[in-house]
C-alpha cells in the first residue's frame, strides 16, 4: 500500500466494507461479503440484503450471521416464513457471548457459553408460566425489518451503526470485485483503511479477475458514464474500501 500524495485532491465517490457470513444450513458455509456504504450518518442506519445473494435464505428457517468490523457483535438474519424474516442482535441476554445462527433441526439457536436457547424469533424459550427456563432472563434484541417480495430485498435497520449499507454481495476467497460507475476522461485509484475514519492510504488492484494486482489507478477515455470493475485482494480481517476520483491540482 502506498501513502497517498500531496499534489493531487481526491472525491471520495463509494465506499465497501469488508465483512463475513456464517450459515448452519447444509452445506455450512462461511465466505467474505462486500458491502456498499453510504455517507456516515447520526442515529440508526439500514442495511440491505438481496436474498439472490444468500441461498440458505431462499427456504423457511435459512439464518445467517454477518458481520462488519464496525459492529462489536454480528447480527443474525432467520426467515421465518415466506413473508416473514427477523433480524436480531446476536449478542446472549446472560452474558453478552454470541448465539449461534438458527438450526432447523433443533428448533433453536443456542448460546456456546451457557447453553441458553432462542427460537427464530430470538425469544428466549420460557416455562408454562411465562418465566425464562435459561441462564438468559429475556429475549435477544431485535432489530426492525422490512421485507419487499418484488425486489427480493431485506432492509434492516441497526440503531447506532452510523452508516448506511446499500447492497451486500458474497464475495470468493482471495478477491474481491468493486463495482463503480465512471465518467469519462477520469483518473481513479481504490484507497483502504480498517476504519471509515481512518487514514486511508492506495493499494494495487486488478482490471481482470485473475490478472495481476499491479495497477494504482485506472484511467477512463470513453464519453459518458462507464461501469467499471475492479479486483483487490483483502488487505486483512476487516475494513474499507473506497473508489476515489483524483483531480489534480492546477
């Protein structure tokens, strides 16, 4: 990576954060997702997920875990129906650890920790009487949620997150693809950093998907607006990217 010079002014135009997913349906999986990021913003913020991106989503009890480095726990994603998904923080009632995605077979999600149980719609499970029979007192968060069956998309809203997630795609290991729209006769490079206000600083990416990742910038020719793609390969764990046009100083 390199740092980023003085003698020119950059337009920050889109931003990705690097995540993972986690399913327990059969064939468990867990892969990278790359999300497009909005303008950071004051108060909750929706994410957005297109359900053609996560299989184990297509059937009735399909859950999913994704997380982003911005948000100290993941939050988990279970179709109840087929109008109805819930999505919840995943975070325990008793003792702040991480339950686990929901399992058909079981009927649960199960805290690793303590071994306190919650059915799809994170509820804690209760006696006859109404109290709780787990170490956890009462039921995990639940986050609101919206479901538009003619676009195929979630939108969740997450109090504090402090951006705004447009899309979510899965990601193969080992690259990357962003997706931007270009104008023409531009100059573009991809910038990373492990936080959204962070400093961020070039790194080197590919215009093909198996081609060598030695190029700093992209230069457009075409006229008009031009869809461009581009290849990076993961610079750790966690982060952002973001396409940034560069206007030289004259």
């Amino acid at each position: 990576m390199d740092s980023v010079s003085s003698n020119s002014r950059r337009v920050m135009l889109k931003r990705f954060i690097l995540g993972s997913v986690s399913s327990m349906v059969a064939p468990a999986w867990v892969g990278r997702v790359l999300a497009e990021v909005s303008e950071p913003m004051a108060g909750p913020a929706q994410i957005r997920l297109k359900l053609v991106d996560f299989p184990v989503l297509q059937a009735a009890g399909g859950s999913v875990q994704v997380e982003f480095s911005q948000i100290s726990k993941p939050f988990t994603l279970n179709r109840v129906s087929a109008a109805e998904f819930v999505a919840l923080d995943s975070r325990c009632t008793h003792a702040g650890c991480t339950v686990g995605k929901y399992v058909v077979a079981d009927g649960r999600m199960r805290c690793p920790c303590h071994g306190s149980r919650y059915d799809i719609r994170g509820r804690v499970f209760r006696d006859a009487e109404g109290n709780s029979t787990e170490p956890a007192p009462r039921d995990i968060e639940r986050f609101a949620s919206s479901y538009d069956p003619v676009t195929q998309m979630v939108a969740i809203t997450i109090p504090g997150l402090g951006f705004g997630i447009r899309s979510i795609s899965v990601q193969p290991p080992g690259r990357m693809k962003l997706r931007f729209s270009a104008s023409a006769f531009s100059k573009y490079e991809i910038l990373y950093s492990e936080t959204l206000n962070g400093t961020f600083t070039r790194v080197s990416f590919a215009t093909t998907p198996t081609g060598a990742a030695n190029q700093t910038s992209i230069q457009t020719t075409a006229d008009g607006i031009v869809p461009l793609e581009v290849y990076v390969d993961a610079s750790g764990p966690k982060g952002f990217y973001v396409v940034s046009l560069v206007l030289k100083e004259v």
